[in-house]
C-alpha cells in the first residue's frame, strides 16, 4: 500500500527544539507529568506537587500525551512541549491529542493527521477522525456516507465479513486487538485486520478492557473473552469495564460493588455510581458526591466532589461547584493517591 505524504501546502509551523519524551501509559516513568489549572479564567500548567511550572497563559490546555499537550493560544489550537514552548501550530480548525505518534486536525473542515513533527502523515479528507489504537483509527468518509477503519497509512481496512456500512460508535478504539462494531443496531467485535471475531448478535456491549468485553444477553449483562467464549455468565442487572483486575456491576439491588474476573463481588454492592479502576483507584459516587476507593475497597477522601476524572500520571482532576450570584461555576483541582489536595480547586 501506497504510503500518504504531504500533498497540500499548509501553514504549518514548527520550531526547531527537540520533542520532550514521549508518553506510552500512565504512571510512565517518561511521561510528562504536568497537569492543567485554571487560574482566573487563564490555563497553565502544575507538576505532581502542585507547583506552577507554565504560567496560566492559555484560553485552553490538555493532558500530555506522547510528549505534546493541545492547548489554545491567541485564539488558536496549537500543540506545546513541556517547557511551554509551541512545537505545532496551524491554521486547524480542531485538534486532537497524540496517540500512537499521530494526532487528528482539522483544517478547512476536513480531518487528517499529523505525525509528531506536524507533517500530515494522511491528508485532510475525512469528515472525522478518531485517535490512533493499535495502529488503527476510526474515521467517517468526506460525503458523510460511512463509517470505517483505517491504517497507518490512511488506507481503507477491508474483509470480506466486515459490514459494508457500519454504525457509529463512540468508543471505537481497539483494544486488546479488538474493536466495538455495530451494524444494524447489533454489535460484535474484529480484529486489526477487519475480521469479525464475535458476531454481531448483541443489543449492547461494551469494549475490551482486561481481555474481557461486557455484553448484554436478554435482560442480564456478562462478559466474553477475546473469541467471543463467555467468561462471567450473563448475571448482572449492568456492568463496567475492567481496570485492574475489577469492574464495577450490580446483581440484585440499586448499588453497585466491583468484581473480580470469575464474577465474584471482592468489593460489596453499595455505590450510587461506580467507574472503572485506573492506577489502582476507582471513583464512586455516595450521597450524590463522588470520592475514590483503593482495591480493597477503602475510600481515600469523604464524598465531596461533583465530578471526577480517572487518575492520570499519580493525579486525578476533581471539581467543585461553587455559586456565585445565583450561577453554579466549575472549580477544577488535583488530589493525589493519598486523596490529598495537591491543587486546591480554583477557577
């Protein structure tokens, strides 16, 4: 296959220092571990002990990964390394995060991907574009007709039992070699190379994660291994994806507790909500406030957040709504393993 290079003159420019290392998963030795604070209105950037090391001069900024993080300066998407200095910047429309040394833009409305020194490695022609997985990306044709995997290389990824027209999914990546197919309203499972795996015979699903996928069959969630062999009999009311050995689920009440992966409850059923473990702690809801529990199920602050997100790099992003005149802000901070502020909420 044809390997896509840069076709189109861009206004693309880029600055001659070298890229900082690059991110392949959390809790990476060389990650970069600085992390996004609003400071009156303004983004810039903490580290693990919740010390500003990039002044907030940024409408908007994200997470690093592979090295780069996105934020918006001047009113423009650009791409920054971890001493602040701007590595990718162009006239994008939209960017993305890096994943897999690519990351998806949009320039004059149309979605490509640039490779880590801001060259389009497949040109701007789809109407959108997911991240990189495992070497494979999900995108949607110019004409807005299909939906469908891709390459490295931008090639089309065909076989003769993958459907013609996909459905969209959200949460399309691979993982564990597989991706989340829905044709027809059914959902299966296939490989890197378009091969159907799984069937498509289920009304919900859910991806791999732990080498195992939840599925629904009749009225009872389950789980299936990597060839579609049921692992945890279909038994759950509902389910989440694993994340360190665990998944949250419920089975006989309005409480979720967490599994292990021969379905036994390790952790008792008795969250309002549960998400999934990442870095060893997992968020949970209790009395309408979300805090963290460990594996053993021991909660590491009292419930007091109105939204989390999964820990990241040692650090989780929590936020508290304040009311002001009458208005509910968002207030954003850090908190640790430990469930120690590092970053005390702020706006």
């Amino acid at each position: 296959m044809k390997r896509l290079l840069l076709l189109l003159t861009l206004a693309i420019t880029i600055t001659s220092c070298d890229l900082v290392n690059s991110v392949t998963g959390n809790d990476d030795d060389n990650a970069v571990k600085l992390y996004p604070v609003l400071v009156d209105g303004d983004w810039g950037y903490i580290n693990q002990h919740g010390e500003i090391i990039l002044e907030p001069d940024f409408q908007n900024a994200g997470d690093f990964h592979e090295g780069l993080a996105v934020v918006r300066e001047s009113w423009g998407w650009k791409y920054i390394n971890a001493k602040g200095e701007i590595k990718i910047e162009g006239n994008f429309n939209n960017i993305r995060r890096f994943s897999g040394g690519k990351a998806a833009v949009q320039f004059d409305g149309r979605w490509g991907y640039i490779n880590t020194s801001g060259n389009f490695v497949i040109n701007p022609k789809f109407r959108g574009a997911s991240r990189f997985s495992d070497g494979r990306a999900f995108v949607r044709s110019v004409d807005y007709r299909e939906f469908y995997y891709i390459d490295e290389n931008g090639e089309r990824i065909e076989s003769v039992d993958l459907p013609d027209d996909m459905d969209y999914v959200e949460e399309n990546e691979f993982r564990n070699g597989r991706a989340m197919v829905r044709d027809d309203d059914l959902y299966g499972y296939i490989d890197k190379s378009g091969n159907t795996i799984v069937d498509f015979k289920y009304a919900e699903a859910r991806p791999f994660s732990n080498q195992l996928a939840a599925v629904r069959i009749s009225d009872r969630w389950g789980f299936i291994g990597n060839n579609g062999e049921v692992s945890i009999s279909p038994q759950f009311i509902s389910v989440g994806d694993f994340g360190n050995g665990l998944a949250p689920a419920r089975s006989s009440s309005n409480s979720f507790g967490y599994i292990n992966k021969s379905g036994e409850f390790v952790i008792e059923e008795q969250f309002e909500q549960a998400g999934m473990f990442s870095e060893e702690r997992a968020p949970v809801m209790i009395n309408n406030k979300w805090t963290f529990i460990d594996k053993s199920g021991n909660r590491i602050t009292s419930p007091k957040f109105d939204e989390v997100e999964p820990f990241y790099n040692g650090l989780a992003r929590v936020t508290i709504y304040v009311t002001v005149e009458d208005e509910i802000e968002e207030n954003y901070g850090y908190i640790n393993k430990s469930g120690d502020y590092v970053w005390f909420p702020t706006r």
